[in-house]
C-alpha cells in the first residue's frame, strides 16, 4: 500500500525535530499550507516538492517513490535539487580550510596561511550572525 505524500513529509519533518513552523519558514510556505500537506488537504506542488526534497537533502523522486504523489506531477519533477544552504556550504568549506591547515608542517607558511584564512573568514562568520536567527543556523555558526 502506497504511503500519503503527507504521512512522508510529517514524518520526515518530525524525525529533524521541526515544526510545522520551522519547515514552512524553510519553503518560505504558510505553516498552515504545511499543515493542509501533512493533512493531504492539500497535494504539493512539483515547486514545493523539489523545495522540501533540498531541505530533507533527498532527490525529489526520492521524497515521492512510493507515495500517493500523482504520477503526472512526479513525471516533471527535477532529479536534483539543491540541498545545503549558504551556510551549510560556507561551514563546509571553512572546515575545509581549517583541515588543510592542520596539514601543513612549516610553521612560517602556516601562520602566513592562518592569516590569509582568518582575513577570508572572519567578515563572513561576522555577517552570518546578522542574517541567520533560527536554531538550526545558530546551531552551527557556535
């Protein structure tokens, strides 16, 4: 038997610890609109699927296989969709900078190196704190 495509998302969305609140702050979507989804009141867009499929870091077919999901808009769903945010991105790459850091054995290149690398990061870090309020964000900017 074929699982909602409301059932799927409510569960995702309660197995991260969000509300119903947070997820729609993340689709820039109503929480009554997430709601009506979780419900099945209402069927999800190919646009607000392809957008929850990025925030649950799953494909977009991934999110619908196996649901009641019309299969005429599963057809003209995306297979990728984008799947880390500004931040997570940014938080990656500077963990990338710092790994690259610890590996480098001459102490006059990797202090010239921390420099280069604390000048690059530190305005943006200082910026993130301006843009980013939610607990998920503030989870990673500490």
């Amino acid at each position: 038997m074929l699982e909602s495509i409301g059932k799927r998302i409510a569960l995702l969305r309660q197995m991260n610890s969000w509300t119903q609140q947070y997820l729609a702050d993340r689709l820039a979507m109503s929480r009554v609109a997430i709601s009506h989804i979780e419900m099945d009141l209402t069927i999800p867009s190919e646009r607000s699927i392809t957008l929850m499929a990025g925030v649950f870091k799953l494909s977009p077919i991934q999110l619908v296989e196996g649901t009641t999901y019309p299969r005429a808009k599963m057809e003209r769903l995306p297979e990728v969709t984008t799947s880390y945010t500004d931040l997570e991105l940014n938080y990656e790459l500077l963990k990338n900078d710092l790994e690259w850091l610890e590996r480098l054995s001459q102490p006059r290149e990797k202090l010239k190196w921390i420099q280069l690398i604390s000048e690059k990061w530190y305005p943006l870090l200082e910026n993130c704190k301006n843009y980013f309020s939610g607990e998920y964000e503030i989870k990673i900017l500490i």
